[in-house]
C-alpha cells in the first residue's frame, strides 16, 4: 500500500511540473516489452555498421565500438503501451560525437535514419531528431552494462530532457540489438510503422498509431 501511495504521489507531482505526457502512468519498475526473442551476443563476431548516404561506409567491432567518444546523458522515457520512467540515466555514443570527430560524413541530403536490428527489425527517425541530445546509441543504463532484454550490447534510447523544448518521441523509436545504421534521404517506415504505428510518435500529441 505504501509503495503505492508514493508512486502515485511521484506522478502526481510529475504531472504538475509537465512531465507527464497525456495517457500516461508512472513506472518505478522498467518493464521488458520486445517482439521476438532475445538474439545471443558474440564479441568476437558482433560488428555495428554504417552505411546509405554518407561518404564512406563503416563497420566497428565490439571492441572498437567499445573505444568510440561517450556521451552521458538523463531523461524521462515514455512507451507507447502508456508507461513512463523518469530521471533514467544513460551512456553510450552520439550521432553528433561521430560527425564531430569526423568518424563518419553523411551526405547533405541526408533527412532521415534507419536503425537496423538484429533479426531484421527496424525503426525510422528524421535526422534532426536523431542529432539531438535526446537520442543515444545506448551501452549503458544507470551505470551498469545493459542487460540482455533491454537490448544489450547496443541500443537505440529516445527520451524527453525536462526544459529542453526538443521533440521527444515514444521509446519504440530507439531500437533494441542494434546493428547499424542506415543514412537516408527519403523516410523509410520500419517495423511497427509499417504494422500501423504513427510515423512520427510525439509523445505529447499522443502518436501512438495512425
């Protein structure tokens, strides 16, 4: 009972202070939502890749990701099955932190990304969303290596930063077994968009499907 009347006076005050996007619940816990099984992990054959629109293709292995420049950053994230986990920290490598020390070049044309995953699942974001400091090709979660279920090795995360004013999308936008990405100039549906998912998923428009 009392664990329940604190979680509820935890988002009680989340939403006064705007942090709670419509039709959503608080969670202290960090649900496990996926569709297929979890892949196996190899270090020794696991490689991340890039490819599409830049000026030369890359692929790291596992140990060489592992080196790549690290960015930390702390967000709220919000599934579109209605829950919410706030102040979750993460670390990982930015899309920017790559172009910055110039270990990748993307075309100009470039206007969108594709995050390709292990068993061929994928999902779609604008690249000006995917450059912003919301979006993190994530290798940690508060502090510790991820877990197998929630997508280790690598992962897509997409969160809100409270008083940023940046777009935020729901957490299915960030894919999980991340293996490459690709660089695009049209916009290309992934999985659950093609399945009838909204394309863009705001989360405070309440995108949740078309």
């Amino acid at each position: 009972m009392g664990q329940q009347t604190d979680r509820q006076e935890l988002e009680n005050q989340m939403e006064k202070d705007g942090r709670l996007p419509p039709g959503q619940s608080l969670t202290v816990k960090f649900p496990v939502l996926h569709y297929g099984s979890i892949p196996p992990f190899n270090p020794k054959t696991w490689s991340f890749r890039i490819w599409g629109e830049v000026e030369k293709e890359h692929s790291w292995s596992w140990e060489e990701f592992s080196q790549l420049p690290q960015t930390e950053i702390q967000m709220d994230i919000h599934c579109v099955t209605r829950w919410s986990k706030f102040d979750t920290h993460w670390k990982g490598v930015s899309i920017p932190s790559l172009i910055k020390t110039d270990l990748i070049r993307i075309k100009p044309e470039v206007a969108f990304i594709l995050q390709h995953a292990e068993g061929g699942y994928t999902t779609n974001l604008p690249l000006d969303i995917a450059l912003q400091e919301n979006f993190l090709l994530a290798t940690h979660f508060d502090g510790e290596p991820l877990t197998p279920e929630h997508g280790a090795p690598v992962r897509g995360v997409v969160g809100h930063i409270p008083g940023s004013g940046i777009k935020t999308t729901y957490f299915w936008k960030g894919a999980k077994w991340l293996t490459g990405l690709e660089f695009l100039t049209e916009d290309q549906l992934g999985f659950w968009e093609k399945s009838g998912y909204h394309n863009e998923g705001d989360v405070w428009k309440e995108q949740r499907t078309k």
